[in-house]
C-alpha cells in the first residue's frame, strides 16, 4: 500500500492520484468475497476511500484512526 504520507501534495498531481485510487483499488478488491460482492461494489468502496483520503489530506487532517 502507498503510504500518502510519503506523497507530498498527492492532491495536487493527477498521475499521483490515479496512483493513489489504483492502490486503494488493489487493496480492498483482495478482501472482498466474490460473491456476494460485485466489481461495482469494489469500484464503490474504493471511491468512498479514495474521497475520504482527499478530504482529510486536502484539510490537512491525518488518516491515521483511533
């Protein structure tokens, strides 16, 4: 997995975004059991993940949770 803390303004580099989706993608595909979850609801959850990675990082919140 990418670690965004290593990415200085990944927010700002559209390569370095779509690095950072594709990472998140590769890692919640592996855990999904097949079925009942479909590739749509992969594509959902990593957009869920990648958005709420944005917004922390852009607000300049850490990801780290307690």
């Amino acid at each position: 997995m990418i670690l965004l803390a290593r990415l200085h303004d990944w927010t700002k580099n559209t390569a370095t975004q779509a690095e950072v989706h594709v990472a998140i993608l590769d890692t919640v595909r592996v855990p999904l059991p097949r079925p009942p979850f479909t590739e749509d609801d992969t594509e959902t959850l990593t957009d869920q993940v990648y958005d709420y990675a944005w917004q922390r990082t852009a607000n300049g919140q850490s990801l780290h949770v307690t």
